[in-house]
C-alpha cells in the first residue's frame, strides 16, 4: 500500500513537472490594463493564454518567441494597415484562434503574411478569418502542426503581385482540414513537405492552383474541392500520394486541367471526380499510378497522357460524356485499361455479364490532329472526324496496337 502511494506521488509529480502550473491569462482590450498585444505578449510567461477582447488592434509584426496561445472571436481583429506582417511566430507550441486578421502588407520584394512561422513544432491555427493579405499562413521549416477551419481569402490579380493562402515549405507533419481559401495565387503550396494530410478543405477562385506541391512525398489529400481555378491541383517530382474522393471541376482555359501529374511515382488516385475541366489529367512522366473508380464527366480531354509513363493500372472508371477520353502520344504503351466504364462505346454483350464483348480502343485519331493542331477542333462533330476515327479504329496506324479496354463496361460503376 505504501508502495502504491509512493507510485502515485511520484506520477503526480512528474505530472506537475510535464506541464505548466501557473499559466495566467491575459485580456487585451481597449480599456483593459493591457491595450494591446504587443504587451501582453510582453508580459506573458511560457504558456500563458492572450484572450483578445472583441474591437480592432492596429498592430503589425507582432513577434511571438515563447509558448502562448492567443484567443478570441471574430470580432476581435488585428489589422496591420497594409504595413507588413502580422504574427511572427519563433516558437513551438503557439496556438492561434478564433480572431480576425487582416491588411497584412503586399510587397515584390517581401512575402508578408497574416501569420508567419519559423521552426517552429506543435502549432495550430484554428477558425481565424484571414483577409486581404499576401499570403495567409507562411510556414517553413515547421513539423507537427494543426491548420483547421480557417476562412482565408484576398483580391489577387496577377500572380507576381499576389501569394498563397497556405504556405508550407520544408516541413513535415502538418494537418490542414476544413479550410476555405480563394482569390490567392495557389490556394494551397506545399514545397518539400512530407507526411502530411490535406482533407475537406474547399479552394476555389485562384488565379493558378487550387493546391500545388512539389518534392514532397508520403501525404495524402482526401475529400476536397478544387473547383474554378487557373487549374486545379498541379503534383510534381513527388512520390507515395494517396488523392481519394476529391472534387476537380470547372477549372477552365487553354493550358488548364483538373489534376497535373509531372514525374509522379507509386501513387494512388481513386474516387475523384474531374467535371468540365478542360483536361480532366494531364499526365508526363509518372509512373505506377493506380487509377481506380474516378468519374471523368464532360471534360475536354478525360486524360492526356505524354511521355515516359509506365506501368500505370485504368480500372473501373467512368468515362462520361468526355470530348476526348484519352489523348496518346506515343505509338508505344506500357499503360493498363481494364474494366471502365466508356459512355462512347458501341459494342455489345451476348452473353449479358456486364461486359462487352469487342475491345473498346479509347484513344480516337482525331485526337492526335488536335493536338499538332488546336484550331481543327470545330471540326469534332464532322462527318470527316467520323471517318477517319473510325479507319484508325479499324486498321491502327498511329494510335498504339495494345491500348484497348478488352474489358470494357456495359454500365457504370457506382
């Protein structure tokens, strides 16, 4: 029994140790002792809490060098006056929410943001509102972070003059869920970051992407929106991405798409939607990619698939209603098409298993002409197009012999 005390004591101790006894909470409000946040983070000890009283601060590079979390409703906001940055944030364990921040400043030269970071572990930031700003969350050199249920949005007009919503950049770790980002460069960036999960967030209106990220390998994007961008989602140099039940649509314009892959190895693309894109994907140079029950619905060009792309697995799509389903342009292929559903196919199924009984060859020749050619496209309805597609499909001559479906869908996959 004494033993047991002893044990008890002792965790009760380490307890106490592990974290801190006496954080205090500090109020900043106009006619509060504390006025305003530049003081009270002053005055502040590792860990202490900064409630903001709902009014608005004119404040800007407010530095935050030690543990402390600020708090506050949306009412409560920070306006830097167009004057630089917000928050600098060189500490772990810093927590933002539940305010407003605002007129960070816009810079060529300087990427000022609402908030940034800087090796810096264990942070979140949770339902703020960001608005007007050169970039939202800038966060480099970072690992372990929460970015939740943010609003961030600006006025971008031209990439040169405008940033990113959120930013991360050699960082590793991060969760970013439940956020709404438009009217920004990229909606969201990742540059070498890794083991990291973007989920539910929602980005539209961006002058380029919806989310771009580059070497940055092992996450994983589940159940966003990327609708209404320059394009939607561009992967790059990256490997070991997961990209299921997401959303890509209307991101139109000659040189758009919903999903760019470009040297993309050992991923996994399943449950997506890619809906009146003009390219659904893009593809250069990705390899061992599955690519399993996505819908491709009344894009231009479903996919478009250029050169050194190997070993890549089509199965159980749905080809809907696309202009072109795919775009080939090499007359040789390593790629696999099995079991997808194609809404131009013409066979038939005698034997009524589901599965057509003639091969269904998805790439037209058509599409080949359009491609050294861009004007020939009024031609798509034609009687001619009807021909010369249809000798391609009969006697092969340009499109590869072995890029058929042979087992092509009576009826969608659901």
């Amino acid at each position: 029994m004494i033993l047991s005390t002893k044990k008890i004591s002792f965790s009760m101790l380490l307890f106490l140790l592990c974290f801190p006894l006496f954080a205090q909470q500090i109020e900043v409000c106009k006619t509060c002792p504390t006025s305003s946040i530049k003081s009270a983070v002053l005055q502040a000890k590792p860990h202490d809490t900064i409630i903001l009283k709902d009014g608005i601060y004119y404040e800007d590079d407010i530095l935050i060098n030690k543990p402390l979390t600020i708090k506050g409703t949306r009412k409560a906001i920070i306006d830097a006056n167009k004057k630089g940055y917000i928050l600098k944030i060189f500490s772990d364990s810093v927590t933002v929410k539940g305010i407003t921040l605002r007129n960070a400043g816009k810079s060529y030269t300087q990427d000022f943001a609402a908030i940034y970071v800087s090796k810096s572990k264990y942070y979140t930031f949770e339902d703020l509102k960001i608005e007007n700003v050169l970039f939202g969350l800038l966060i480099e050199k970072s690992h372990h972070g929460v970015i939740r249920n943010n609003h961030i949005m600006s006025d971008a007009k031209v990439e040169a003059g405008s940033g990113n919503g959120i930013h991360l950049w050699h960082s590793s770790n991060a969760l970013v869920e439940n956020n709404k980002v438009h009217n920004l460069r990229d909606g969201i960036y990742f540059e070498f970051v890794t083991h990291s999960k973007v989920i539910n967030n929602t980005s539209y209106d961006n002058l380029r992407y919806g989310l771009h990220f580059m070497f940055s390998n092992n996450d994983e994007y589940h159940n966003n929106q990327f609708r209404n961008n320059g394009s939607g989602v561009a992967v790059m140099f990256s490997k070991f991405i997961k990209m299921t039940n997401n959303s890509f649509k209307k991101n139109w314009g000659t040189a758009s798409y919903g999903l760019l892959l470009k040297e993309i190895y050992d991923a996994e693309i399943r449950h997506n939607v890619f809906e009146e894109n003009t390219t659904g994907i893009n593809i250069e140079g990705s390899t061992r990619i599955n690519y399993k029950n996505n819908d491709f619905i009344r894009n231009g060009w479903a996919i478009k698939i250029a050169g050194a792309c190997y070993t890549n697995k089509f199965t159980n799509n749905n080809f809907l209603h696309n202009s072109f389903d795919i775009s080939y342009n090499s007359k040789l292929n390593d790629n696999n098409f099995d079991s997808n559903y194609w809404s131009e196919y013409t066979g038939y199924d005698l034997d009524k298993d589901g599965v057509g009984d003639v091969p269904y060859r998805p790439v037209k020749l058509f599409s080949y002409i359009v491609n050294k050619t861009p004007e020939t496209v009024i031609l798509l309805r034609s009687l001619f197009v009807d021909i010369i597609n249809f000798s391609e499909k009969v006697s092969p001559a340009f499109t590869p012999d072995n890029l058929l479906d042979n087992n092509p869908l009576m009826r969608k996959n659901k």
